[in-house]
C-alpha cells in the first residue's frame, strides 16, 4: 500500500519545481478573500451616559454595555416598579415604569422615558419623556425633556421641574423653568411662576403665578 501524503500549501518561491498555474493555484488556496476578511458591522446607538453626561456608542441589541469616556457599566434595559419594590435606585438607558397600584417613595430614577401610572416620590432625571397618569406630590427634583400630565390628575412639585417642554392637560403647582415653550391645553391649571420663553395658553385654562421669559429675572 503506497504511502500518503499530504499536498503541502507552502509556496516554494525560489526552487522553480513548480509551474506558474501550479504556484499560482496554491497562493490562492492560502489567501483569504477580501470579502472574509472584513469583520461585520455591528448597529450602534448614540445614547447619553448617566453617569458622564457625554454622548456615546452602544450596541443597539445589547442589554448592557460600557460608556467609552469614564467607562461606567451602562444598563439599556425596561425596568418595572411594583408596590412593594425594594429597589429605589435605578440607572438605565430604558424606560421606567411605576405600576398603578404602587406607592413608593425615596425614588431615585435615571432612565430614557418615564411613566408614573401608580404615585411615586423622589428624584427624577428623564433623557425623553416623564408622564404622569396619576395624581403625584415628588419631593424630589424633576429634570426631563418633556413632562406631561394628563387630564384629571394633580402634580404637586416641591421643588420645581426643570424641562424643555411641559405640557399639562390637568394640574400642576410647583416652579416650572421650562427651556423652550410651556402649554396649558383646555381646562389645564398651572400654579407657580413659570420661567420659559414661550407661554402658551388654550381657552379655559388657568395661569396663577408670575410669567418670564428668563429663569434669571
């Protein structure tokens, strides 16, 4: 029985042993294609770390990853309170959620949107939307892009909010420095001074407060 052996894919560059075709066939059995080798993109996200506040690039399907500029472990997940929930301190790049039968208080919430359906207390720090759907007294500072109240519900804010938006369909009482516009819809009450550069106010709806274009006034 004859022995075998294996063809080996080495090049001899300088024996001449092999034929132009036979060298080159060989070179192409060890060279990977361009194609290959190129490594697959990845989508990302361009979020803001919580912890840094500088902007960043994130898998979009990863549940959690790091802030390339202080390099804090930053978690993109949904987080849900329930009544009785033990965790008070949540940082995410998700959405949060307090249930409507809850009722807590100590809160110390930084997420992406916000949406209180049940009461909770505390301190808030919203990148989009924090909505209240359920009548609320937060002891706490409200910071976020939009805050809306929805119709039928009061919102007490013992120390002010400050936004880009505000919208209120029902009640609010509190400082409001709102960055770019402030909307009282039909039937909506505002009490407090209201810092913003745009004051708009539907028929039926209440101001009690002073009005200025600038926080520093």
């Amino acid at each position: 029985m004859s022995e075998y052996r294996t063809e080996p894919l080495v090049v001899p560059v300088c024996s001449g042993l092999l034929s132009e075709g036979e060298r080159n066939r060989r070179v192409a059995l060890t060279s990977f294609s361009g194609k290959l080798a190129e490594r697959p993109t990845v989508p990302e996200r361009d979020v803001i770390c919580y912890e840094c506040g500088r902007h960043t690039l994130v898998p979009r399907a990863a549940l959690s990853s790091r802030c390339t500029h202080c390099h804090a472990h930053l978690r993109m997940t949904d987080v849900v309170l329930r009544h009785g929930a033990q965790r008070l301190t949540v940082r995410t790049l998700g959405d949060v959620t307090v249930q409507a039968d809850a009722q807590l208080s100590q809160l110390s919430v930084v997420c992406r949107h916000c949406y209180l359906e049940g009461r909770g207390s505390g301190s808030f720090r919203c990148e989009g939307t924090l909505r209240v759907a359920c009548s609320n007294r937060i002891e706490g500072s409200v910071q976020a892009d939009t805050l809306v109240v929805e119709r039928g519900k009061e919102l007490i804010l013992t120390q002010g909010a400050t936004v880009n938006v505000l919208e209120v369909y029902g009640k609010v009482t509190g400082r409001i420095v709102a960055r770019t516009r402030v909307v009282l819809h039909r039937g909506a009450e505002l009490h407090g001074n209201c810092f913003a550069p745009t004051l708009e106010q539907a028929a039926g709806a209440k101001h009690r407060g002073e009005w200025s274009r600038s926080a520093s006034v």
